[in-house]
C-alpha cells in the first residue's frame, strides 16, 4: 500500500467516521474542508499565435474542456476534430428535459417526463461569480444568465433527532448561533479574561461589533426580545395599523444548537465558491454545452467511443467505434491530440504514454454523488413555505432539497433536486433501482414538507454519477499526497498528447477547472507547437 | 418641551455624535438599530362583504396604501374615486427613465437624460421574500420580478481613513471578523474560562463549531494559509494544469477590523429585511405603481391638490384644485375616506379631526435620504473590478454605491445608485443643487474606483426626500415615546376618516407599511360601515 494509497483510506475512513456520527451533510461538509478552495486562476482566454497552415489536434471528448480547446484552436489556425462519446455536447454540462432518455451503466433505463419548459441539472448548477473562464465562454457564446441563490434564510435546516424533526428555518439557526457565540465572547472580554489578546482600544470597538453582529440587548444578552429577531425574526411580524405588535420567540439555546448538528450549515454561502453573487444559464446549466456544440457544428463526431490511442514520432491516432451506426472500428489521426477523456475511463484505454503519466491516471479516485429531480404539480414550498429558491439541508441520506431558482411566483409546476449526497452516501443510495432511489427521496421530502410531498408528485429521474456510462464518477477527488506525487504527471505534455478537464485541474469538480486547465494544456501544446 | 420631544432631540444627538466619530454610514446603521425590525403580519387581503350599494370612499393620495384600499373596497362593492397630487400613480413607488421631468422643492429642475432601457428607483428599490402584502399585489397585477442581490461578497467596503484609503472586500473583511472572534472564542473556551457558561459536553463541539465557521486552521488559529482562504479568497486563485497553485494573502489583524469601522458592515444580509432572497420588478419598483394605476384607470383622478378635507355626520368633503388646469378649488365628496397623505403634508391641510388624531399627525418626525442615481458609459465595476450587482459601502457622504442588478455582462450602459445616505447627511447633501451633489457624488466614487467613476459618467439625477414636493420626507420615523403616546391615535377612525400609509403601520419606510396599513385601516373602516 503507498503513502498515498494510505493517506486516501484514512482520509475515507475519517469522512466514513463524520458520516456515522453525523449524517451524510456532514460528511459533505467535512470533504469540501479536506479538498481545496475552489477558485480560479483564470487570466482570459489564451493568445495563441499561428501555428504552419495544416498543423492538426485530435481532441477527445465534448465537454467543457475539449470544446474550449476545439474553439480556442481553431481560432488560432488549427484543424481540429473531436471525438465525442454521447450524441449531444457537453458532457457533464448536461441538463434534463421532458422527452429524453438516459441509461445507466448496468442498462436501467429513464424515461424524462417532465412538462415543457421543465429542466433538471444532474451535473453543474451554478456557477460562481469568480469563475471567469466559464463566464468568459457564457458571454462569448451568448448564453443567458440569471443569479442563483446560494441561502435561503427561510429554508429549512432539519435534523431528525433534534426539535422533535421539527425543521428549523436557516435563519435562526444562524442567529442563534451567533448571538450565543457573540455573547460568550462578550463575557469572557468583560471579564478581562481576554486582556492578554485584545487591547483596551479594541475592548470597546469588539463588544460594539459583537452587539450589532450578535444582535445582543443592552446587556449584551442573546434573549427574546426586540434584538435578536433582528437576524432572527419572530413568531408573527409585524404589520400595519391597530393591533400590529410582533410576537418574539424565545431562541434555542447554544447547546440546542450544537447537539442538533445544525450549526454545521450556519456558515453556507460564506465558503469563496458559494459567495454571491453566482449565476445559472437559464433554461439549463446544459445551455453552455449546446452553445459550444453549435459554435463548433461538424467538428464534432458524435457517438464515437474511443478504444485506443497511439502516438508515435508523427502524430496521434484514436481508434473509435461509432456506438450508432456500428461496424469496424475506425481511426481518427492528427499531429497532436488534447485527451479530455475523464481518468476512470481513460485508465481502461490502451495509450502509449509514459509510466508516470499512466500511474498518474490510474491512481487518481473519483468521488461519486447522486442528484434526483422530482417534478411537482405545485410550488407547495413556494406558495405554503414561503420558500423562494435556495436549499433545505436535512441529515437524512437525501442530504438536501434544491427549490427551483427559476419561474418564482409560478402558479405552474417545478422541478425540485430531491437527493444531493456524495460518495458513501451515494453509493448505498444508487444500489437501488432509479424508481426505488426516487421513492425513497419522496420519504426523505415528506419528512421536510409534511403533506405536500408525496401528494404533489408527478415524475422524477435519478443519476448516479459513478453509473454514468461516459464519466463513472463525479469528477477527481485528489488526495493532498496524490497531488503532490502525480499532478504534474497528468497535466504535462506526454510525446504529441496533453490531457485537459476538471480533474487536471486544482477546481476539481467544476467547469472552471475544465476551463482553466484545457487553457493551460493548449498554451503548452502550441508552445511545443511552434518549437517543433 | 414634552417628552417625546426630548427624547427625540435625544435620539438625534446621539445619532449626530456617531455620525460625527464615525462617518455617516454607521450612522444609518445606528438607526436601524435604534428602530424596529421590519417584518409584516401579512395574512391575506382582506376579506370584506358587501356595503349597501352606492356606498362610497375617497380615497386621498394614490400611492400603496391608497391603491390597495381602492382595489380592495371596488372589489368589495364601493363606490370609490382616488385624488392624487402627482400626474402618475405610485407615490413614492417609483421609477425614473430617460425623458422624465423631476421638479423639487425651491424649484429645482432635473432633466432625466438616461438611455432607453435605463432607470432609476429613486424610492424603494428592493421587496424581502416575507413582505407577503406587497408581493400578493406584484402577483396579482402580474408585476414581473428579479432577484435582488443584497450582499455581494466581492463588493467593497472602504474607509477613508484605514488601509490607506484603499477598498476591501466585502468577503475579507467578514472572513477576518469572523475568523478572529472565532479564534479568540476558542481560546478562552480551551482556557476553561468558559467553564460556567459551556458544559463539557458542549465544548468539543463548541470548538469545531468555530474552527469550520471561523475558517481556523488544525491549531484553531486564523491566519494566512488554505483554511483562512476558505471564506476569504486568495490573492491569485487556483487554476488548471501546471503552476496553478493559489497565492494566499494575510489576514488583517482584529485591531485594524475594528480600527476601521469596516466591521460594522460585516452583517450586512443578516437582518431579517434584508435577508436572501429579495426580489425588485423588472423593469424598476415604479411597475408596481404603473399596474395599480392601469388596473384602477379612470378611478384616479391626477393632478389634484388636495387643500381642505372636512367631514359632517353625513359624509367627507375634499375641497383640491387641478393643479394642471388650475381654475376654482374643486370639491369631491363620499361617504367615507381613507387619507393616505403624507403626515407632512397632512398637518398643513385644515383637517376636523379630534385633537389627539391632530397632535398625533404634527409630532410625527419624518426621515430624510437622498438617492443620486449615475449613468456610466460602460459597466466597468462589472468589467474592471468584478462586481454584479449589491453595494459597496463608504464612510464618505454618499455612504453607499449600489450596482444595478440587471443585464449583467452588458456591453452597454449602466446606472449606478451612486449616494443612499440618511438625515443629517442627507440634509447637508441637499444644500448643494442638484448638480452639485452629483459632482459631489461623483468625487466620492472616484475614490473607490479611481479612474473610471468620473470618465465614465454620462448623466445622473438627485433626488432628496426632505424637497420631494408630495412627501417632504422619506417616511415616519417614529420614536419609541411616539409610538406610545400617538400611534393608535393616528390609526383610529375618527368619525368618517382613516388614515393609512406606511406612516400608519410598525413597518414604517416600507412599502409593506403601506399595504398592511391600508388593508387594516378598510377592514376596521369596512366594520363600522356595516355595523352604521
């Protein structure tokens, strides 16, 4: 067993220890403090110069990454062709609608019967508003966008051994928590306890800010009153003429928000990539993925399923099958080729590259997650919770529900994300039958919107991304020992072959690494290029 | 000098004395603190039976609250006719576009010269998701809304006098509070100095509580590195491929957070009001108005200047003059009224109302505000600085810039809110012409984007509360002794009059003031007519 190797099981067995103990949110939670912050280093689109008239890249896969490189090539003079497994752009930028069909690996089959003007994102939902390679392309390619809320301060935190499973609304967990926080420290800075660490001159200033922040009363209390249903609000608002007092509610205690595990989601919205504003394409993250397939027209060969790729002093070549039309394999050959072919599949594909960059593949773990759409009849959460957008998070396997950011104030239906879990979570969620995984979110939901759920729905769909027949896995999951072994190994440029996409990337999981890496990949390869 | 009034001068005094050390923005937060929360109790229009047939209300001013009245009392069967002071409806509720006139008190007269398509809310400007009256109308009337972005993280916050006058980011600056409050909370917890006030059980949880929410590292400390990151951002981000490693910064110290006065924004989309998500009309707020007044047409009548309102045992006189036409005071005449006029202008209009109802309406102080709105040539904020809508904050005089929240990643235009700042300020601002606070205003935005704010700026308008001709004011500012002694006097139907308006409710300033005023003032109003 390597370091690394050991480094990824204690890693796991560490998240499978959260998940126990705490829920499958938890454990989410706790990977994205392990993982990276999830920004970008985008500095705009690469300055290619012209290559000799003729000189050709392959490029394998249509998603974000090699649509990138096709364009960005292309514009610099190249002669590009793609090979794309799926009969349609995108890759993992990839939404659902009524009329499609998708099946997973082991042959269960969806039918998508959602009503017109209905969409689901299996894969990316939104994008952040520092992620400008994506939002270069967005506006580049004309695609419309419309913000994404990230909190809702009216949606729901729930936990089933806490309040009697009793959903709380986000924002009084949050208020709870930092009123309770900010009168501690209070405390401890009246009672000098803190003079080592904060000067007299800071003293005041601090307990000012931690009154207005904590929303404390004048004795810096965290209580029922007037100040904490500043953040909190209260039981009845109030409202206009006679008789229009509020009703103050009587705030959880610290130790009620702790032992219900809520206080875990008290910071969402706060982490870098989920900061306002961030946006969504409307009518589907999958817009992206169209608009660059369009850009690109018969560049791309669809239904091409790539079962070998050899270079040699020359150039590269691919042997593909094409998945519809069937036949003889056939060959698609260049001088150089950009591979954006994900690592799990790509691990399970003969290509003559060094031992470093084939170890560097083949070592590098995908995180898996589950994404289920249930189309409702009604906005339920709209028009009875008075939930507008944003997420519920719950300690149930579903892990939270989604409302759709689109349509608000619709007296129409909507399409809810039912299920968002990950790994563990997502495995034991998707060894079940896409009905079952769908019956079994309409349970978790009843248990967050009591009557509505069950009663309101109409169709759902559920994809399980480790089943996903082009991707196998959510995206690369890199250990910190893993990355610091075999990352440059990936990303560097291997005889005539570069290979580009999130996982070559340090956005893991998002399509600004996709971006930023196939950047990168062909900045070097036309560099090699031109030095040839 | 009476009670309230001292407390009132009180209250300004040690709003001036902030407003002195601190610059003018933590004046207004002073004042929401020192004010109410401003929540609505909200429960449905109300529902009326119907009067003997030929029963009628004047209704006095056609804002809000006079149009929610007169919908619902023709809806219930009543015979109504609004009088309204300005050539539009709406009030307050309102838009200006390319091509209006605005005249203010003293004479002063704005041409608004911004592009088709560009606009400005010199009033309200956003509707939060739980002002449920305001938002049955906007879905009643099919009013068209967008997400409102209260708090952009990547926004700034910026201080004259602290860190050399350069901009933070909103993001760093609530990351660095959060993360040395976090820390020091840690330490005096790890200490026992909390012993009495934290159980055993709690603690662990406590400290891993503050180490996610704080962003702390493995030895709970806030400082430079990948865990800080989380909240605060990098200063060059990660990216794809080869040398895409994050260049992390250093955390300001909590003595410069607080030095600062920076801090006091950190809760900004916390408080209830203004928490995620908002919504504003496409379009501009004054879409509200526009729909109340296609929906009730010819029941309004414009332009008309109310200048005595007398009532008899028998009905309500309201003696006006077209202020359009001019000629003889004209009188209109019902059975009933709901007077919707401004407590400013109202203690100037001869009135037979009891005396309490009279000293009621002349004690109530009014706020100030003045709103400049800038048109830019181009969106740099967007293209130069990375900002999509929500505000940065100053302690200059204009306070606040707030960045328009539509059409992101224009290539056109855009307006800016380029001063939204209270009393005091407010006042000392609209001593200056309008040309003058615009030039004003656009020396403050130059300080927070140097080099862009003024060579960009096409045209702009001023408009300041206390000169607006029909309101005098931005809205009841209500002291807690007035509330006391005067706010049910104010409200109570006196003989054959009520009045309504945000004045009239526990939500003052808000235009869901104005719809629970008015939706309690017809159904108290309603109840005598049936029981007369």
């Amino acid at each position: 067993m390597s370091d690394e190797q050991a480094d990824a099981v204690s890693r796991r067995s560490l998240l499978r220890m959260i998940g126990t103990v705490a829920g499958s949110s938890a454990m989410y939670g706790a990977m994205t403090e392990l993982g990276f912050a999830k920004e970008s280093g985008y500095d705009g689109p690469p300055k290619l110069g012209n290559p000799r008239p003729g000189t050709s890249v392959l490029i394998l896969g249509a998603g974000i990454a090699g649509m990138v490189a096709a364009l960005e090539l292309r514009d610099a003079g190249y002669k590009v062709q793609i090979l794309e497994y799926n009969n349609r752009p995108g890759g993992r930028n990839w939404s659902l609608y009524g009329g499609d069909t998708y099946t997973e690996l082991g042959g269960a089959t969806q039918q998508i019967k959602f009503d017109p003007g209905q969409y689901f994102n299996p894969g990316p939902w939104r994008v952040p508003h520092h992620h400008y390679g994506i939002l270069h392309y967005i506006n580049r390619l004309n695609v419309q966008v419309e913000p994404f809320t990230q909190v809702n301060y009216n949606a729901y935190l729930h936990s089933t051994t806490a309040f009697g499973g009793k959903p709380k609304r986000f924002r009084e967990v949050m208020a709870d928590f930092q009123g309770h926080v900010a009168e501690l420290l209070a405390k401890t800075t009246q009672q000098s306890a803190l003079d080592q660490s904060v000067s007299k001159e800071d003293r005041e200033m601090l307990l000012e800010a931690l009154r207005r922040w904590g929303t404390l009363d004048e004795n810096m209390r965290y209580v029922k009153g007037r100040n904490s249903a500043r953040n909190r609000g209260a039981i009845s608002d109030e409202g206009g003429g006679i008789h229009s007092e509020p009703e103050y509610a009587e705030p959880d205690t610290l130790s009620q928000v702790l032992s219900s595990g809520l206080w875990r989601s008290v910071g969402n919205g706060q982490n870098y990539e989920s900061q306002t504003p961030i946006f969504q394409p409307k009518g589907g993250m999958g817009m992206i993925g169209k608009a660059f397939g369009k850009e690109l027209g018969n560049i791309i060969q669809y239904n091409a399923k790539v079962i070998d790729i050899h270079q040699d002093d020359k150039g590269v070549t691919a042997t593909y099958v094409d998945t519809e039309k069937g036949g003889q394999p056939r060959k698609a050959s260049a001088d150089w080729c950009v591979c954006t072919i994900p690592a799990t599949i790509l691990s399970q594909i003969p290509m003559n590259v060094s031992g470093k960059m084939k170890t560097a593949i083949n070592q590098l773990p995908y995180s898996s997650s589950i994404k289920v759409g249930l189309q409702m009849k009604r906005r339920f959460w709209e028009q009875d919770d008075r939930i507008f957008g944003g997420m519920s998070y719950t300690d149930q396997p579903n892990a939270q529900i989604g409302y759709p950011q689109w349509d608000y104030f619709s007296k129409g239906k909507g399409v809810l994300l039912g299920a968002y879990t990950f790994n563990a979570e997502a495995y034991r969620y998707a060894s079940k039958s896409p009905e079952e995984r769908i019956q079994a979110t309409l349970d978790y939901g009843e248990k967050i919107h009591p009557g509505n759920y069950r009663s309101n729905y109409e169709c759902g769909v559920a994809v399980a991304w480790h089943r996903v027949p082009f991707t196998l896995g959510c995206g690369g999951s890199w250990t910190e020992e893993g990355r610091k072994n075999h990352y440059d190994n990936l990303c560097a440029l291997d005889g005539r072959i570069v290979l580009a996409g999130e996982h070559a990337s340090r956005l893991p999981e998002w399509q600004e690494g996709s971006v930023t890496s196939a950047t990168d990949a062909i900045t070097r390869l036309h560099a090699r290029v031109m030095s040839a």
